[in-house]
C-alpha cells in the first residue's frame, strides 16, 4: 500500500502550515466578524421584542386600558438610530 504524500506533509509530526503571527492574525478577523454578527443579532432582538410591546401598548390603547396613548410610539422611538 502506498502511503499518500499530502498526508505525511500535513499531518507529520512538526509541520508547520503557517506561522503563529498568521494564525494569530486570521483568528482575530473571525474573532471580530463573530463579534459583528452577535452585534446584529442583538440588536435585530431588541428590535423584535421592542415592537411586540408596541403592538401590545397599541392592542391596549384601543381599548383605552391603563390610559396607554402615544405608548407603542414611545417604545418603538425609544431609541431612533436603532430603527430600521
């Protein structure tokens, strides 16, 4: 049986693939596209729970409970850079 050539140069004891300055620098462009992405995220889940409890405000204003008028705009503006 022959062995394969890619395999002893890959995985043999020793072999460097890449300096530790690059897989250092590699791991800290995924380390901020992670952290831009949870950004996102988070903020994409403020904006969803932030416009469920409009909605809920509005739900009640139409029935005039608790005195809620201008409350669902008052959430959904809370912060307006956030809205999309």
């Amino acid at each position: 049986m022959q062995e394969n050539p890619f395999r002893k140069n890959v995985f043999s004891q020793g072999q460097t693939l890449f300096t530790q300055q690059e897989f250092n620098e590699a791991l800290e462009d995924v380390k901020k596209e992670i952290m831009a992405y949870a950004m996102q995220a988070t903020m994409m889940a403020i904006m969803l729970e932030r416009e469920a409890c409009a909605k809920m405000a509005d739900e009640w204003s139409e029935y005039n409970v608790l005195g809620v008028q201008g409350l669902a705009e008052a959430i959904r503006n809370r912060i307006p850079e956030q809205r999309q």
